[in-house]
C-alpha cells in the first residue's frame, strides 16, 4: 500500500509538471485555419502511404486528409475490425487494411511481407501509433517477454518498421533518377515530452548494456515512472528521426548511408502540441479509485486550457508527410514558377524541414520549427547509439524466437 500510495503521488507531481511547463512551451492556436492553404493545395494522387496507429485521434486524422487528398492509404493497425471501419469511411479504393500490432515485433515482419504482396512502392509513412502504459496488474511486458511495452510501441517497432521498408521507399517518386523524383517521407509522431528523459542517456542506450538496463525490473517499471519510460521511449524516437535524415543525405558518411536507390528521403519528427487523445486511456482504473480521478483531471485541465482540437494538432504531422512546400525547400534544383509563386505559398518561411522537429504554431500556417528540449536530443553521438542499440534490440528478439523454434 505505501508503495502504490508513493507512485501515485510521483505520477501526480510529475502530471503536474507537465502542466506547468506547457503553460509556457505552447500558445493556443484558436486562430489557426483547421485546413491552412498548404493542406487544400496538396495532391497526392499515385502515392502510397502507411499510417501506424490510425483507428482514433491524431492517426485517424492524418489517414483522412491524405486519403481526401488523393493518396492510397493503408492503414496499419491493431484492430482489424476498426481498421476496416474506417477504410469504409475513406473509401474502399483509397485504403487497405494490414494488420500491425507495434507491441508485438513478429508483427511488423509479417506486416511488411503482406505490404510487399500488394505494394511496390511506398511515399510516405506516418509512424503515428504511441502508449503510454499505465500499469494495472504489474509491468506490461511484451515480446520476447522481457521488454517494457511503451520503449517497443513508440520506438523500437517503428526503428524496425522503418528499416523494413526503406526498399520501398527507393523505388516510386515518378519519372527519372535522383533529385528528378519526389523525395520519399517518415514523418515520427514524438512529443515535447522527450524533455523528460534524464539528462544522463548512456545507462539505456549504450549498444552493449542499454538492453539489460531497459529490461531490468528495477528501471522504468513503476507508475511513479511513467513520466520518465514515456520521456526515454519518445527520446529514442527523437533521436531515430534526426539519425535517419543524417543517414539518408547524399551528402553523409558514405559508411553508415541507408539504400535508397538514388531516391531522397526526408526525415521530420514532431510534436502535435497538447491533444486530448486516448493514449492515457486506462489511466483511472490503474490508479485507483483516489490518483485515478485526480491525474485525470489534472490532464483534462491542461487540454481544455492549453490544448488542441484533433485537426490543429494533426497540422504538423500533416505538413511534414504532404506539403508541396517540403520538397521544394527541401530540393535547391527545384525554382518553382516564373513568377515566384512558391516563394509566397504559407509555410515557405520554415525552409527544409528535413531532419528538423516541427511543432505547433498560432498563425495561418500552424506549424513551425520547434527547439529540442533536451541536451542531448540533437546529438549525432546519441543518434549513433540509439540506432545501434536499437539494431542490436532487433536483431536479439529475432535470435532468441529462432532457438525457441530450433529447441521445439
């Protein structure tokens, strides 16, 4: 009992930090269009695109906007029965259904088999879907049985998702070779809250010990520390997108470049602002009849007075994956028009966004580039680590499934 009682008070001092530091970090953004100009110019006729997580809130959004906007979507998501919901309300033409549990890495392998059987190229992918677990009966600990399901859901799946379908992502972009085809994108779905991860990142992401210390029950495993698993797995996720753009330049370390066929790729991650989605669903029950209500209430306090509607909060996530805009900052061969109309097109101000952290912004854009709010966030060197550590991750869950097939 004096255990549960001190990880309720945690979470609510922690709960109340966030708070706190939100009332500083993001405007309210009423003014904002639901669809600024840049949303109601794109065309995604041809493309293929993935949204992870797309059955509720943000996910749900984006698969509708890229779908109105002539984009095959396919939807990659737990529940089938959802998925097939909404690919109903899309329109059947518009949107596959490819089942994908993110807390379950056997997932994503047989999600990309089913993908290449149907696709041959991919344009964009959404890797929107996201936890954050609140324990009811002990840790939630997910496949190969001893890693913390918010670490796997928000990053690692995704680092395998990604790495599964860079093929994909070489082939399509139109006509031609190089710079001549539209860059391929993956847009990372992170959050501000990366800024809660400790400041010391090397226990957890170093190649050889990281593991051990993310499946250790004595780190991250408590519900006074759900602050700091969700900081540490959206960190990870942070740092994942910023070394994916440094591994997909032309320009980078021959040594370390990821295979792309000649095709670009750009890498954004960003930060929908303050939502009132359902990835804190379950909260109350786990806590209890006294924390449940109060850290509940306290999260629908910081949405109603600091937050965003779905639409506003999608903006960013929609920019990165489908604004005419990216690829023309982002591609220095491409002038526009005679008469300079791209140059006078909103959102021209943020420039190439690749590789950059978008956020939330209360003008008639509604996105602009945000500062990472911890130390190390930008690092090439922790960039470096936490694709090792994730490789290593990987690689090791697939091991241990091969001895347990070998053994039986």
């Amino acid at each position: 009992a004096d255990v549960m009682l001190l990880e309720g008070l945690a979470l609510v001092a922690a709960v109340v930090a966030c708070v706190l530091g939100s009332l500083r970090l993001f405007p309210r953004m009423d003014s904002t269009p639901v669809e600024p100009s840049w949303l109601r110019a794109v065309d995604l006729t041809g493309r293929v695109a993935i949204v992870t997580g797309p059955t509720s809130g943000l996910g749900e959004r984006t698969a509708q906007m890229l779908a109105a906007r002539g984009a095959h979507v396919v939807l990659a998501c737990r529940n089938a029965s959802k998925g097939h919901a909404l690919a109903s309300r899309l329109g059947r033409p518009n949107a596959t259904v490819i089942a994908l549990d993110l807390a379950d890495l056997r997932t994503v392998e047989t999600f990309v088999d089913a993908f290449s059987e149907r696709f041959t190229h991919l344009d964009v992918l959404v890797c929107n879907g996201g936890t954050s677990t609140v324990y009811d009966k002990g840790p939630s600990l997910v496949w190969p049985g001893d890693l913390e399901e918010t670490f796997v859901v928000n990053h690692l799946a995704h680092f395998d998702l990604v790495l599964r379908l860079l093929p994909f992502m070489g082939k399509g972009g139109g006509e031609g070779d190089g710079p001549s085809r539209e860059p391929a994108r993956v847009v990372h779905v992170a959050s501000a809250a990366h800024r809660r991860a400790p400041a010391n990142t090397r226990p957890w992401t170093e190649p050889d010990t990281g593991r051990a210390w993310l499946a250790n029950p004595a780190n991250l495993r408590s519900n006074g520390q759900l602050v700091e698993r969700y900081g540490i797995s959206k960190l990870a996720q942070l740092a994942f997108a910023l070394e994916l753009q440094r591994r997909a330049a032309p320009s980078g370390d021959p040594a370390i470049l990821v295979p792309l066929g000649g095709r670009r790729l750009i890498s954004t991650a960003v930060h929908p602002g303050i939502v009132a989605t359902g990835i804190l669903r379950g909260t109350s029950g786990a806590l209890g009849p006294v924390f449940g209500p109060i850290v509940m209430g306290l999260v629908k306090v910081r949405s109603q007075f600091m937050g965003l509607d779905v639409p506003r909060g999608s903006l960013p996530q929609l920019y990165a994956a489908a604004a005419r805009e990216v690829t023309v900052a982002a591609d220095p061969t491409r002038t526009g028009s005679a008469s300079g109309e791209d140059e006078q097109r909103p959102g021209m101000g943020l420039g190439d966004v690749s590789g950059k952290y978008l956020i939330p912004a209360p003008d008639s854009c509604g996105v602009m580039v945000g500062d990472l709010r911890h130390p190390e966030a930008g690092s090439p060197e922790l960039g470096a680590r936490v694709w090792a550590l994730s490789q290593r991750m990987v690689s090791d869950s697939f091991a241990q499934r091969e001895e347990v097939l070998v053994r039986h």
